[in-house]
C-alpha cells in the first residue's frame, strides 16, 4: 500500500515538474513574441471582485465600532445598566471569537478555498447580527457577539491575501489598501447608523440588522467570483487556474501569468518551512517577537480601556492614548536620527514601538 501511495506521489511531482517547465518554455517564448506588445491588463475585469472582497474588511469595522453608539440603549433594554463587567463582555467578547477565527483562517482557505471561506465568513455573521438584533437578554447578546466574532477572526486574512492573488501585479498596491479603507467605511458607517441609538428606542437593534445585508451580499456575490487561481493551481487545477486567469485579467495574458504562477510555486517549494522550524529553529526569535507585540497591542490597551474607561471617562482616556502615540512616534523618529548614539536607537526603537501597541 505505501509503495502505490509513493509511486501516485512520484507520478504528481513528475507532471507537476513537466507542467511548469512546460510553462517556462511558453513565457520565454512570450518574452521574444506578444508579451512586450500587448502591456498592463485592465485593471476593470478584476475591481468588482475586489470589491466584494473589501466586503469583508467592511463588516469587520462595522461590527467594531457599532456597539459604540449602542451600548448604553442596549444595557438599558437589556437590563444590565451599571454593570461593568457585562459591559465590557458585550464589547470585547467578539474580540474572543475573532481569536477562534484567526487561528483556523490558514487551514479552511487550504481545504476550501478563498470563494467558500468567504462565504464561511459571511455565514456566522449573518447568525450573530440576527441573534443581536433580536437578543432578549445578556446572554442572547454574548453568544450573537461571539458568533460575529467568529467571522472578523476569517474576513480581514481572508481579504487581504485574496486581493493580492487575484490583482494585475501594476495595481496590486492601490487594491491592497481597498481593505484599509473599507475597513475604516465600516467604522464610520457604524457610527453614522448609531447616532440616532440613544433618542430612538430600539434603534440599536436595527444597527444589527443593517450588518447582516454587506454580510449576506458577501456570500452571495462570492458566489459569482473567481477563485484564487494560486490557490486552484497549488490544487492541481490548472485548466481552472487559467479559467480564472483569463477571468481576473483576460485571455492574451493567461499565458504569462501561468508562467510566472509556476514559476513562484516552484521558488515556494524550494523555500518551504516547517512550522517546527518557526517554533523552535532559527526563526523562533523572530516570531516570538512579531507575536509578543501584537499580543500586547491587543491585549494591554483593552485591559487598561475596560478598567478604567468608567472611572476616567471616554475624553480621558482618548487624550492620554492620543498624547502616548505622539510620545511613541517621537521616541522612533529619534532613533533614526543622528543624535542618538548607535548604542541607544536599539531601546529608542523598541521602546516607541511597545509604548505606540500599548
């Protein structure tokens, strides 16, 4: 039985080897011929999709910033007003399942793919606005905000790295800040939407609501989007890696772009590295401390705000975090500078960066 498994095994790396030299040749070719001729592929064909994609980051900033505004209807109705503790469940409780998310996103875009994951995406939080929006106390509240939660974690990872496969390579960089801004576009929208919370009885659960249509026009438009075609070749689908090539960019460009596509998965298997490696190999530093600042940027400043957010006052605490990033950025632009000595701008910089995700 292990010798057939081998032998199957040896069979796909020998025509995945022949597949992409057969590629090679086709891009040299291309090289001397068209390729030079035709230029940049409109960056129209693949822009709906992106925006669809920036869905995803969109619902993330909503779903940030619309308890915001709701909040102190949502204690009232729901009867746990001057409870702090429940207050700050109610905030941060998604955070919790966006931890959930976050840590299986990688491993259901390698089973599924990008158009499923989406879709996977938009399925919690469709169930948790609804479940918010029609919640009849503190716990219905909780488990609606742990299950949209649930959905951040996957959505901006999701959008990020699906921008970048499927944008032409000379508007990669505009596309990749869509995410950012949709980003902010949901944040804004869910205050504008939330005003009316505190005079309007009931107004916050129709906030919830209005987060479950950019959710279900997600999963629906998701539908009618091209795959990744990395993801699809990394599959063994060529033929559909180059139905979405032609899709994404139009047909006198599949060529190349299955020539480079082949050419980058071969460079990735050659770099591949094991994930013992980045636990305890030469990388461990480094990723004990790119997860060691991005632990504290989340966690330290939402302690400090849930501790202290009632006792100071939201002006307070937004002056001192306000007058800490100044103080932050001023410590880094010293570091650089020539009048710190090389022996300092180590502490300068790392100190300014822990004291900017504090």
């Amino acid at each position: 039985m292990r010798g057939r498994h081998a032998d199957a095994y040896s069979m796909y790396k020998r025509g995945t080897r022949d597949y992409i030299n057969a590629y090679d040749k086709e891009q040299v070719r291309s090289l001397n011929g068209v390729s030079k001729e035709i230029g940049n592929p409109s960056w129209k064909r693949s822009f709906l999709y992106i925006l669809v994609a920036s869905l995803a980051s969109f619902l993330y900033g909503y779903h940030l910033g619309v308890i915001n505004e709701t909040l102190e209807s949502i204690s009232n109705d729901l009867h746990f007003n001057g409870n702090t503790m429940a207050e700050g469940l109610v905030v941060s409780i998604c955070l919790g399942g966006g931890f959930l998310g976050s840590t299986f996103s990688g491993l259901i875009v390698d089973r599924v793919g990008f158009r499923r994951a989406f879709q996977l995406c938009a399925l919690p939080m469709i169930i948790g606005s609804s479940m918010s929006a029609t919640a009849k106390n503190l716990s219905g509240m909780l488990l609606g905000r742990l299950f949209v939660g649930t959905g951040m974690g996957l959505g901006p990872t999701l959008a990020t790295l699906y921008v970048t496969e499927v944008s032409p390579a000379y508007v990669r960089g505009t596309y990749g800040s869509f995410t950012q801004i949709a980003t902010s576009l949901g944040l804004m929208s869910s205050l504008l939407i939330g005003f009316p919370a505190k005079e309007t009885e009931g107004w916050w659960r129709i906030c919830f609501w209005v987060s479950a249509v950019p959710a279900a026009l997600l999963a629906l438009f998701m539908e009618f989007s091209p795959e990744s075609p990395h993801w699809l070749f990394k599959e063994g689908r060529a033929a559909d890696a180059e139905a979405a090539f032609e899709k994404l960019l139009g047909g006198p460009y599949v060529k190349g772009a299955m020539a480079e596509l082949s050419k980058s998965e071969r460079g990735g298997e050659a770099e591949t590295v094991k994930l013992s490696e980045l636990l305890f190999g030469h990388h461990r530093k480094v990723v004990f401390i790119g997860s060691t600042l991005f632990a504290l940027q989340q966690l330290s400043g939402s302690f400090a705000a849930l501790l202290l957010m009632d006792k100071l006052g939201r002006k307070v605490l937004l002056i001192g975090s306000f007058s800490g990033m100044v103080v932050a950025m001023g410590l880094q632009a010293a570091s650089a500078s020539s009048l710190v000595s090389s022996s300092n701008e180590v502490y300068l910089s790392v100190g300014g960066m822990l004291l900017l995700n504090a």
